[in-house]
C-alpha cells in the first residue's frame, strides 16, 4: 500500500493523520460502520490494502495488528433506524464524524473515501477510493469491514434463516428469496430501502 498522500502532509508538517472509511452503505441489513485510524508517521505494513481486495482470514489478521500498531483508532456503528432516518450517505458521513471525533488523539489532517466532513475544522482530503491509495483509509476500511461482518455473523446466529453470515446484508438472490418468505425484523432491516420498503410484513425484534 502506498505511503504517498501521508508522506506528502508529512513533509507539510502533519503529524497525526487521521484515514477515515466506512462498510456497509449497499446492503439492505444491519448497520453502517465507520472507522478513523491514526499510525505513527515511520508505521508501514505492507499487507494492508482495501478490504475488498482481501480474504476474511487476512482481513481479521490485518485488524489485529492495526488495533495494536495504531496510535489512535475508533469504530462507530449506525443503526438501521439511523439510516432511514437521514438516508445512507448522511448516515456514512456521521459514522466517520464521531469516529474521527472521539480518537484519543486529536487529528491534523483528515484522509476520507471520498466522504466530505461537515462542521469540522480539522484540514481534510477526501480521495476518491481512497481505500486502495491511502495506508489509514485502507485500515479504517477493515476495521469497519470485520466489525460489521462480526454483527451480521451474530445477526446469523439469532436468524439463521436469512443468512446474514454468507451475505451480510447484501440483496443476493437468496437474500431476497429468503426476505420474502420470512419478512424484514425491525431493528436489522432498512425499511427505506426498496427490496424493503416494497415489502408489507415487518417482523418484531426481540
């Protein structure tokens, strides 16, 4: 993964960038999940790259060592409420917003996936796929990939007969077969959603 939009603040003077990315605006289930991560300045790992790009096994170990390696990480998780309340893109925007808010170390500049930040004063770039240019974005990018895969996994366990653990969320055939036989659960679905919103029969979430 390259180095070149860090090393370049670094030479301006920046010290603690902050890559921001978020998982989960496509599917029709769970939450939206957002990270910002901060490494020291001489931190390099090779393997690091848009989440998209790796298996789940090199993606939980690449978590790990961001977690360990970071100076400062945070994980935000939006509801599915939230989300049909604002819509996706407000809700993504809002997932990095508090992530970048609530590091333990103040940011001086911000990198995003092509993500804006409102009402912050904080110097940004917003790259577009950002994840497969940027070393932070492309780690934010998995934190918030296994965290959301982790609550889909758990959304399995609780519901194994929409199979969030093989599709988590996204409108797979089989998704939305199983979707309409069984309805959407409130609390997981995201009724603004099309495949949803057409639907008549909304679950309870016990």
């Amino acid at each position: 993964m390259s180095l070149d939009y860090e090393r370049a603040l670094y030479k301006k003077g920046y010290k603690f960038i902050a890559g921001c990315d978020e998982a989960g605006r496509g599917p029709l289930a769970g939450p939206v999940v957002a990270a910002a991560v901060i490494f020291d300045k001489n931190y390099h790992n090779d393997e690091i790259d848009d989440s998209k790009k790796l298996s789940d096994k090199k993606r939980r170990k690449l978590f790990q060592e961001i977690k360990e390696n970071a100076i400062a990480y945070e994980i935000t998780i939006i509801s599915p409420e939230k989300i049909d309340e604002i819509n996706i893109y407000e809700a993504s925007r809002l997932a990095m917003f508090e992530s970048v808010k609530r590091l333990q170390v103040k940011p001086d500049y911000i990198l995003t996936d092509a993500m804006p930040l409102k009402n912050i004063t904080i110097p940004q770039e917003n790259i577009i796929k950002g994840d497969a240019k940027a070393l932070s974005i492309a780690a934010a990018s998995i934190l918030a990939k296994v965290t959301r895969d982790d609550i889909m996994i758990e959304l399995d366990r609780q519901y194994p007969q929409y199979g969030f653990a093989k599709h988590k969320g996204y409108p797979t055939k089989e998704h939305l077969s199983a979707l309409q036989q069984y309805g959407a659960i409130e609390g997981v679905y995201r009724y603004s959603y099309g495949p949803v919103k057409e639907l008549q029969q909304k679950i309870p979430l016990f």
